[in-house]
C-alpha cells in the first residue's frame, strides 16, 4: 500500500527487455544516501585497447561516525546476456547470490545485465572498511561487446543512513535498467505531491553503466528543465562520463556513481520536480536514481487489521489503524475516514489525535450494510477522503490512502419448524418418555450442519446447555415444554434456531379407583341427577373446570362418543344400582380423555349400628348421599352430635366429646346437595 511519492515515469520509445526506473524504496526523516562502488574494466573502452577485464576491485565505505545504516544495495552489472552473466559473486569474501536482475539490449543488439542483492545485513555489520566485489568474471563474455566499444562490468553500493544532525527529508530510491541512447531514448521521471520545504542540501544522485569519457555529444542531464552539471568533473555536455562524485576519481571507466546539489534548481514550495536524461551519441544504462528533499508532509495510510462479522447480522465491526510512517511531519487529527462497501459510501469517521512521524491511531467502526450488497463485498478504508473521495490535507503521497478487504456474511442454515409432540401418560406413571430424535430431521436434513437440543432460548443460541439424552427426555404429566433446537453450520460456526413443544398430557381422575356413587332422587326415587358428578368431584380434584364431562350408557359410546345422555338433570335408569360412562375431555392439552364410572343408588339410610369392631354397622354409613351436614340428636331433642361436609360413617355412636352414648334410639337429621333427610337409627351395644 506505501507507495510514498506519486511517481510518473514516461519513455519517448519504450525498448523490449528494459526495465523502467521507478521507485524501488523511500525513507522519511533525518536520512541521507551514499553510493560506494568501481569498475572492473581496467580503462575506457572504444579506444582500441587491449579487451581485457578484471574480476576484483575495491571501493572504500568511510561513513561518518553518527550515521547509523539503515539500508545497503548492491548492484553490479556487465556486457552479456542473464544466460551468460555471473549472478553468484563475492563481497569481502562472503558469497552473494542476485536476488533480482535486469537485463536490456542495446541500439546493436546486444545485451547488458544487472544484479541486485540487499547486504543491508552484512553492511551494517562489516562497517566502514574497504569492501571487495570478486569473483565476477565476464572475461569469456565481452569479446562480442569489444568492436562497439559496449564491454564493460562494475559493482555498486547504495547507503541510506540515519543522521539526527540531518533535517528531516524524503530520501527516494529509484531502479530500473532503461537505456538512453542517439536512437532517442530518453528517460523523463515526474515526481509530484512535493511541498519543498527547504533547498538546502537537496541532491539527486546516479548510477549508471556505460557511460563514457570520451563522447560528448548531445549529453545533458536537466533538473526541471535546468541543465545540471558538476565541471570539471562532470561537464554539461558529459556528465555521465565515468566520474564518481564521491571520490573525485575520473577514471571510474564505462560507469558513473555521481550526485549533484540541485538546490538551485528547485523553490520553496515546489510540488513537483523533474528528472530528463538524453544522449546524442553515448550509450548509457541508468540502474538507480536518488533524490534527496527536504519536503515536510504527513503520509497517511490505512490498513484494514480485522474485519469481525457476526452470524445472522449485517453489521460488520472493522479494525483498522491509521499510519504517518513515512511523513516528514504530524498528521493533524480529524483527518476523514472513508469505508466503501463496492465503491458506496456506507460509513465514514476520523482520527482523534495529531499522529506524530512513524506513529499510528487504532480505530474501529461498525457499519450496517445494506441488503442490497448481497452477501459478499470489498469493504475499503479510505483515509484523508470525506467521502467523495476528495482529499483534505496535503501528503507525500496521495495514492495510497485505501486498503481493502474482501468480506462474507454468514448466515445460519436453513431451518424448519418440528412438529409438536403431544402424548398421553396412560400408564399414570406421573411421566412420559420422549424421544426427540426424529425432531433433528424434521429441523434439517442437511449433512452440513450439526443439531443439538436445548431447554431455553438463550442456551440455544449460545450452543450451552445440550440436552445430552434427548432420545430419553422425561417430562412430568400434565406439562408442556419448549424444547430449542439449534442448527450449526459446521464450517462456520453460524446456527439459526427453531423450536417445538412436547406436552406430557395426564388423565383426569385416575384417583378414582371406584365408582363415583350418586343416590336416586328421596321424593323421585325412580330417577337420579347425574350433574351431582359436577359437584362431587370438585370435592377430591381442583381442577374439575379444566375438564369436561359427557354422559353415557355404555363404554363403548363413551369411547366413540356417541348417544350421550341429554336429560342429566333427571334420569332414570332401567334399574338401580346403574352404572353411567363419563367421558372426561380436557379443556387444555394437558389433559388426555378418561371414563370414569358413576354408579347410581337406590339409597336407604341405615336403621341401626352396632359399633363393635367388627367391621359391619360399625358406624353410622351414608358416605353414598355425599352428605353435607349431619346431626344426631338424642330422644329428648339435644343435639349430641355434629359433622360437616366429608361425613362418611364417622358417627359410631359417641358425642361431641367423644363420649360413648348409651343404647337406644337416635335422630338423625342431614343434609345432601338437594335433599334432606330426617329419620331415627337405634344405637345398638353390646352388654359387657
């Protein structure tokens, strides 16, 4: 993304193989370069010399003692082809490998190659000293290149340095391997978006191959349109003519390491330079440039760290950090963010502090993105950008202010709603058994998800809680359940969930082990009320009113549900005793059918008791009238004795102390849901 300064490069005539100049690194702050390097041709050629050429030669690295290298590039380069050239050398004897090359082909045909290695590593360590470049022989390679006067070889080091008694500046490092020739090639380099803050100390050094003494024509190297020269060493018509700035030395023969103070060629507040070489005659390869500017800028950038999507959302959260790297000076704060979702603006944002040179600011925002988008999109972050994609603040390089990253929603697969299940706990053992096993296929029948139950919403959708025997789920009767089924995708993680009911039903009056007793009516004994049964059982059960009861003559039209009996209120049966079939419907789910019986009485109070102990007429039994109130009272009318509601044949003859009463006759008088009975009994015991 850091492409600091906005570089255009144009070729008049563009040659196949060439690699064009353009800029390789670049370094903010308080940096300077410095080029060491020689030749191996042991003089200039074209002169009808003897064609020989070295395989060594040494150049001397003598830094100030302050600097503090940050970057070191080899470069060497010769007459021949990439098959022919020595791209294995040796510096100071360590072996180095070309980890990048160029190659190009002259005016004449023939070829010319470049290596290049980063010994930023082995420089840093070495230091200052005299360094060695061997063990590059072209020897069996330059005799072709000899008659035209194109034989040549010779190594390079650049030096990018640290010093903090330098100014801040933008130090550029530009490579390629571009021929410039009588045949009109040239190389013209734009460098725009500069803000020239000083020109003091401003300089653009070369390394070019080729470069010879003895041809001067048509030869310039302008600085924005300003011919550049350096006399004696490098005169304008020649400046590129097998010099090296650094060490004075004239006889740096078929190559040129050379700089120039270009300070007076450029102004305060310059946005722009320009770089143009050309040659009447000469042939020259340019391998690197590099400009060195006083130019203060901030340089904002912006990565996209992480983008976090969430299952079932098209809200996005994105992580992102602005950068100054690369700027000479702060990057103030509210500088504009811009994210674009396929180029549509759907949020935007800005820094919260001034970022300081080589600083940076974390920020994150959440963007809702529209359905219209699909659910696959390049989200971009774009920094110093309000949102037209205008700029707000000037940069060394307005180019690379965007980062993007490729985003997918995830959504949780497909679901279906189980069916309910709804079973009956015929066996009246308090509980049903379910087996959920069948609700995992009628959820999903995909083979790419995985399918688990839960008892609560909340568990379900965090995937807790897992129903682990869920072919052996026990519910208690009478109840109904909610049971969550979650579904997950098992590639990403993402579930959606559904749900269904299981329902324990029970059935109402299993407590009943005998038949519901009712008598005939006292003054219509040939008929019976059978709503009595709606009374009755309210007494043993509070739950009568979930339920509903029908009438029937046999079980088998209980069962079906058919010729139910209308007249309850005043039945008569064929007979006495008489069974009737009550069909009892919950009103709810939770209730399953039941036939219960009701036997209906011909009633007759009892005359006597005997309470003994020995089991018959122990008591005072009419349980069968269900009565409501009962009194005896002795033969002189006192009341001696008092029951309420539930009287079965609790009366065995004592008072309401307890007391036993003597033999004889009693009165009763008690009361039922519709009549009232009066009579006597005799109290019965046995002399002792």
């Amino acid at each position: 993304m850091i492409k600091i300064l906005r570089l255009l490069i144009f070729f008049s005539c563009f040659l196949a193989y060439s690699q064009p100049v353009k800029l390789f690194k670049q370094y903010t702050g308080r940096y300077d370069f410095f080029m060491i390097g020689n030749t191996m041709n042991s003089g200039p050629n074209g002169t009808g010399a003897q064609c020989t050429i070295l395989t060594q030669s040494s150049a001397l690295l003598n830094l100030n003692a302050n600097a503090n290298i940050q970057a070191a590039f080899l470069y060497w380069s010769g007459s021949g082809t990439l098959a022919e050239a020595d791209l294995n050398v040796k510096l100071n004897g360590t072996h180095i490998t070309a980890q990048k090359t160029f190659t190009t082909i002259g005016p004449t045909g023939l070829e010319f190659f470049g290596a290049f290695a980063d010994v930023t590593t082995f420089v840093k360590a070495t230091g200052n000293v005299n360094y060695t470049l061997s063990d590059l022989d072209l020897t069996n390679v330059i005799p072709p290149h000899c008659p035209t006067g194109s034989n040549y070889a010779g190594w390079s080091i650049v030096v990018i340095y640290e010093d903090l008694v330098l100014p801040n500046r933008v130090v550029s490092v530009y490579e390629g391997f571009q021929i410039v020739d009588h045949t009109g090639q040239n190389v013209t380099i734009a460098l725009n978006g500069l803000n020239v803050t000083n020109v003091n100390n401003a300089k653009v050094g070369f390394l070019a191959w080729e470069g010879d003494e003895n041809i001067a024509v048509a030869e310039e190297l302008r600085i924005n349109g300003k011919i550049v020269s350096n006399p004696p060493l490098n005169p304008a018509n020649n400046v590129f003519n097998s010099t090296n700035t650094y060490t004075a030395a004239a006889n740096l023969w078929n190559m040129d390491i050379d700089y120039f103070q270009v300070g007076s060629f450029i102004s305060l507040g310059d946005t722009s330079m320009t770089v143009h070489i050309k040659t009447g005659q000469d042939l020259i390869i340019v391998n690197n440039i590099l400009v060195a500017l006083s130019s203060l800028f901030a340089d904002a950038t912006i990565n996209v760290d992480k983008i976090d999507v969430a299952c079932n959302s098209r809200e996005i959260k994105v992580n992102y950090t602005v950068y100054n790297t690369n700027g000479t000076t702060q990057l103030v704060k509210n500088v504009p963010i811009a994210f674009y979702a396929d180029d549509v603006l759907v949020g935007s944002s800005t820094t919260k502090s001034n970022i300081p040179i080589n600083g940076s600011e974390i920020g994150t925002i959440t963007l809702t993105i529209p359905e219209s988008f699909g659910d696959n999109f390049t989200i971009k972050a774009s920094v110093d950008d309000d949102g037209d994609v205008t700029s707000t603040v000037v940069e060394i390089d307005e180019t690379n202010n965007t980062d993007t990253e490729n985003v997918t929603l995830i959504f949780g697969p497909e679901v279906n709603k189980p069916s309910d299940i709804i079973v009956c706990d015929r066996d009246e053992q308090g509980f049903v058994i379910f087996d959920l096993t069948s609700k995992q296929f009628e959820a999903s029948t995909s083979n790419n998800v995985n399918i688990s139950f839960h008892e609560s919403q909340e568990e379900a959708e965090s995937g807790t809680g897992k129903i682990q025997d869920f072919d052996y789920f026990e519910l208690k009767s009478h109840t109904s359940k909610t049971i969550w089924v979650r579904v997950e995708d098992k590639i990403t993680g993402c579930a959606n969930t559904t749900s269904f009911k299981i329902t324990a039903r029970m059935k109402p009056f299993t407590e009943l082990k005998e038949p519901l007793m009712i008598c005939n009516f006292k003054n219509n004994p040939l008929a019976a009320n059978l709503s009595l049964a709606y009374l009755l059982l309210p007494r043993m059960f509070p739950y009568v009113d979930e339920v509903e009861l029908k009438f029937y003559e046999t079980e088998a039209d209980a069962e079906a549900e058919i010729n139910e009996i209308t007249n309850i209120n005043n039945y008569q049966p064929p007979r006495f005793p008489y069974i009737i079939y009550i069909k009892a419907k919950g009103k709810t789910k939770l209730w399953c059918d039941n036939i219960i019986h009701l036997q209906l009485n011909d009633c007759v109070v009892p005359k006597g008791i005997s309470p003994n102990g020995d089991g018959l007429n122990d008591g005072f039994d009419i349980e069968i009238f269900n009565p409501t109130e009962v009194k005896i009272f002795n033969r002189y009318g006192m009341e001696v004795y008092h029951h309420g509601e539930g009287y079965t044949d609790q009366w065995k003859g004592q008072d309401k102390n307890t007391r036993e009463l003597p033999s004889g006759t009693y009165f009763y008088h008690f009361k039922t849901l519709f009549d009232t009975y009066v009579g006597y009994v005799h109290l019965i015991k046995e002399v002792r």
